[in-house]
C-alpha cells in the first residue's frame, strides 16, 4: 500500500505544470500585447509627423509662390521634395497649386473671372505626403492637407 505522501508528490508535480503552462500563457500574451502597442506608437508617431510635414510644406509653397517674379518665370505649379533627403527618406512629400484670379498665372487650374480690385488672388494648395515603404510599418501613412490661401 502507498503513503499519502507519495501521492501528494504526483499531484504537486501535476499542478506545477498547470501553473506553468498558465504563466507561459500569460506571458505570451503580455508579449504580443507590448509588441502590438510598439507598433501602434510608432504608426501614430509618424502620422503626427506626416501632418506637420503637410503643415510646413503649404508654408514652404507660400514661402516659394511670393519669392518669384511670375511676369517673367511663370507660376509655380509643383514642389516634389523628401525629408530629411533623397537618400534616406523618410516621406514623400508632393506639393501642387491651382491658381485663381491671378493675372500671369495662364493655363491649367487658373480662372481670371474671380479676380476683384481688392483681391491679389488664390491658391489651392494641396499636399500629399507619403512614408517610405522601407520604414517597415504595419499600415502605410498617406495624408491629404488642402488648403485655400490669398495671395
């Protein structure tokens, strides 16, 4: 006949594995749970970015659309740059204007019939910035800013 206390040993060593297969379970999802909230920050960092970066970039169009002489070099009508630089770009960041009501600015997305004696004109700007696809996100970041600006 066996003693209580060797089958109280079989017992311990099978509630030992419980808890161990409880706590492994634990932990793997402790893990995927840290690992899916990195991913999430990250993702909501560089969007926050990407629209600062739509933000500057309508100001850099302004910047560059009141710093040229458009009797004689025309209007501008693109700006395509990358941030930081071409080589390791993080974004994409496009940049086209339509012109309204602006004498000088013929052709495409320009109407002279808005323009009034107290208006210089308008812009419609619109920016679109994109990741690099090499950043390794989960969800690609495109974002769309337009605006309408006076001259």
């Amino acid at each position: 006949m066996r003693s209580y206390h060797s089958k109280r040993n079989g017992f311990a060593m099978i509630m030992a594995i419980f808890f161990m297969i409880v706590i492994a379970t634990l932990l793997s999802y402790m893990l995927a749970s840290t690992t899916e909230t990195a991913k999430r920050t990250t993702n909501t960092y560089v969007n926050e970015q990407a629209q600062l970066m739509a933000k500057s970039a309508v100001e850099y169009a302004m910047l560059a659309v009141s710093g040229i002489d458009r009797t004689t070099t025309g209007c501008l009508r693109t700006i395509n740059t990358f941030y930081p630089s071409a080589v390791a770009p993080i974004f994409d960041i496009n940049v086209s204007i339509n012109y309204y009501g602006i004498a000088g600015c013929n052709g495409m997305g320009t109407s002279a019939t808005i323009a009034t004696p107290e208006s210089n004109g308008t812009m419609l700007i619109d920016v679109y910035v994109s990741d690099n696809a090499g950043l390794g996100l989960s969800e690609p970041i495109r974002y769309h800013r337009r605006t309408l600006q006076k001259l």
